[in-house]
C-alpha cells in the first residue's frame, strides 16, 4: 500500500473512532441492553410458539409430569414396602384412574338426576326476572323480543349446529388420543423417571452437569409441593362451599363442589370463575337472597385460602407473586388454551425453584438433594454462609 493510500486509511479510522466516541456511554449501554433484551425475548418467542405449535405433543407431557409429582411418592414408599417397582407404578394409576372416574361418575349421574328439576327452577326464575326486568324500574318491554329473536335464530341454524357437532367429535377424538398419550407417558415416568432424568442430563457440559442436576431436583421438588398442596387446597374449597352451597338449597351441590374442585387448579382464575358459576346458579334456582348468601361463602373460602391455606401448605418454596401468577395464565391461555392456563403456574414454580438454584444454592451433590420431598425445593440462600462460615 503506497503511503498517501495509509494516510487515508489511517484518517478514516480515526474519524470512525471519534464517531463512536462521540456516542455517549448511557445510549452505548442502552443499545447493548436493547439488543441483548430483544435477542432473548425472541428466544422466549421461539420456545413459546414451538410448545404451542407442538401442543398435542408438549401437553400430554406436561400432564404426565404433574400426575407423575403427584403419584412418584406413592410409588417410591411402595418400592420400600418391597413392591416391585412395576407392580408399585400399576397401583398407582389404577388408583389414581379409579378415584378420577369415581369423581366423573358421581359429577355426571348428579347432574343427569338434578336436571329436570333444575330446568324446571330456572325457567320459573327466567319469567320472574323477565317479568321484573319488563314491568319493575327498568322498563324493559323489548327484552321478551330480543329472547325470542335468540332463540328463532338458534332453531334456524341446523346446519352449523350439525357442523359444531362433527368439529366437537373430532375434537373427543383428539382428547383420546392424548389421554393415551399422557398415560402412556406417565408410565414411563413413574416406573424410570431417574433413567429418563440422567439421560437428558448428558446433553447437559460436563463442568455444570452436577448444578443442573441439583436445580432440575430442585424444581420437581417445587412440582411436588405444589400438587400436594394444590390438591389439599382444592379439597378444602369443594368440601366447604359444596356443603354451603347444599344448605343453602341450591340445586347441583356436588357438581359444583366437582368444578370447584377442579377449578383450583388454576389459581385466582379458577377460583374466581367457579366462585361465579356458583352464584349465578344460587341466583336463577333460588333467587337474590340465596346467591348472597352463596357469595358470602365463596368469598370467605377464597380469604381462607389465600390467607392461611397456601401460605401454610406451600410456603416459600413455590410462593408466586400474584402479578406473575396472573400474566402465566394469561400466556397459558393464549398459547395453549384451557390446559396451558393450567400448566402455567407449576412450570412457574419449577422455573423459580431451578432458577434459584442456579443463582444462590453452592456447589451440592446432587444425592443430597431427594426431589420427593417438598422441603428440598427451597433454595439454601443462608447455607452458602454456613459453608464459608464453617469451612
């Protein structure tokens, strides 16, 4: 390069350094961030779009894993009685199957029983609340036209009620299919879930393997506490405003102690919309003064639930702040519908627990840590201290 071709180069290189030199460091910092922030936010887009895109695959997984915390210690106290480990896994889900069935059966036979009357009640209460939205102080004399109108429109519409119905047996025959899988997952699970565990552990470096493995530990831990305790929970909700609800009168007690009980499943959400399905049944079977009543238990239940239950039965182990709770959900419910709404909070608890882990637990062998018992999901903040203290 001849030497007035060097001057130049060596003149453009110091205008480019004064160019980023001329950039302020908070707005370097700032880009660096944003860079960095949008790289991982796509990241998560990715992974949330792949789970979603593979939901038939990734939910029946995700089922098997929360039905596998649930029923793991059944089968490892089993194995210690001297059960063969297959013999303990077959229990286990028959148990399991039997208890579920037993719940659908009752829900279903119930509701099959009470129905008659319940239409009875709520076609009574229906003219009441026509009559008094038609003659009281709303005045509302067209009301009785935009119901007809409804129900001309829902008798008109054969052809895409047939459709609805040819979409809803597809739709069975899916959930079957996933059913099997997710039994045939669960299997799995509960008769080799270590072999599963430290096969996907060797993907994992070398040089971190035994972190990982003490944080994914970690993490079914918290996935095991937080079934007992949702369980216990959910328990406690159906038992007491099912009971409510039955003294107070109110038709189709036990199915809806049934779906209260399932809808603590999905915290806040869950408890919130069950709550309203059962006062608004108070509400068109036996009138104002009952759904009050039904509403004033719901309520109480739900303070003694956040309040005492899940602070005494989770602890801090598997403690989510209700903000994050809520927006789980609602990213549940946007990529994976009903069940991933379901799924959102325990994979919030393993994510805290794994992450905790990572960031404050020292260098532990992973032995010391049995991923069936719920106290180990707690993270050994002070235990580092201990350690440097000690040693």
């Amino acid at each position: 390069m001849s030497v007035p071709a060097r001057r130049i180069a060596g003149a453009n290189r110091h205008r480019r350094r004064d160019a980023a030199d001329a950039v302020p460091w908070s707005l370097r910092v700032a880009a660096a961030a944003s860079w960095r922030f949008l790289l991982v936010l796509t990241m998560l887009g990715v992974v949330a779009w792949t789970l979603g895109y593979l939901a038939s695959v990734t939910v029946p997984i995700g089922i098997a894993l929360l039905l596998s915390a649930l029923f793991a210690p059944l089968v490892e106290r089993l194995v210690r009685w001297h059960v063969p480990r297959a013999l303990a896994t077959l229990v286990a889900i028959v148990v399991g199957l039997a208890v579920l069935g037993g719940v659908l059966t009752l829900v279903i036979t119930t509701v099959t029983a009470s129905l008659p009357q319940l239409s009875s009640q709520i076609g009574a209460s229906l003219a009441r609340i026509n009559n008094w939205l038609q003659h009281g102080p709303l005045h509302l004399p067209q009301l009785q036209q935009l119901l007809d109108k409804a129900v001309n429109a829902i008798q008109g519409n054969t052809a895409e009620l047939s459709a609805r119905v040819l979409s809803t047996a597809a739709t069975v025959g899916g959930v079957l299919t996933e059913m099997l899988l997710t039994l045939f997952v669960l299997v799995f699970f509960l008769y080799s879930g270590n072999q599963v565990w430290r096969f996907l552990l060797r993907i994992v470096p070398a040089s971190s393997r035994d972190e990982i493995d003490v944080a994914g530990r970690r993490g079914f831990a918290s996935l095991v506490s937080y079934v007992r305790a949702t369980v216990a929970v959910a328990c406690v909700d159906a038992v007491c405003i099912g009971v409510g609800v039955w003294v107070v009168g109110v038709p189709l007690a036990v199915p809806l102690a049934a779906l209260i009980f399932i809808g603590a499943f999905v915290p806040i959400v869950g408890a919130v919309v069950t709550g309203a399905v059962a006062v608004l049944i108070a509400l068109v079977a036996n009138g104002f003064v009952a759904a009050g009543i039904v509403l004033a238990i719901v309520v109480a239940v739900m303070q003694l639930e956040s309040h005492v239950l899940q602070p005494l039965l989770l602890g801090r182990a598997v403690r989510l702040h209700p903000l994050a709770v809520v927006l789980g959900i609602a990213l549940g419910l946007e990529i994976a519908g009903i069940v991933g709404a379901l799924l959102a909070v325990p994979i919030l608890a393993v994510a805290k627990a794994a992450f905790g882990s990572l960031l404050r637990d020292p260098h532990l062998d992973p032995v010391e840590i049995d991923p069936l018992l719920p106290g180990n999901a707690r993270t050994a903040g002070r235990s580092r201290f201990r350690a440097s203290r000690d040693g």
